[in-house]
C-alpha cells in the first residue's frame, strides 16, 4: 500500500466523522429512496467491519512503542 492511499484512507476517514458528527442515522435513512438504502447498508456493513478491524489494530500501538496498550498515544 502506498502513502497517497493510506493518506486518502485517514483523510476519508477524517471527512466522515465531520459529516456526521450534527446527523443522526436515523436523518440519513429518511432522506434516501429505497434503492439507495440498499447501497447504504451495504457500505455500512463494509464500513463497519473494516473500522472495527483498524480500531482493535490502532489501539494495539504503534509499531515499535514497547508495552503500549491502547488509549491516548504516548
């Protein structure tokens, strides 16, 4: 993996948590037609297994940082 796509990966990340920190999931379900809530539950199943994955690797530490385990980075 390249560092434009890691970049693009935390920077799409990034604009997520903007997007939905004033929006509940309830809003976004009521603004889509049917066929769009197909996708959208489709990405979200995506989304939410591969964010769980970064999340249980990201509190692990960072390579190299000895017995860290988690929380705010040292």
């Amino acid at each position: 993996m390249t560092g434009e796509t890691v970049m693009a990966i935390t920077s799409a990340i990034d604009a997520l948590c903007d997007a939905i920190e004033h929006a509940t999931p309830a809003e976004v379900v009521a603004g889509l037609d049917p066929v769009a809530l197909i996708g959208l539950a489709r990405d979200a199943e995506l989304c939410s297994a591969w964010l769980a994955a970064l999340h249980v690797l990201a509190t692990s530490g960072p390579k190299g940082a000895g017995d860290w385990q988690g929380g705010e980075s040292p």
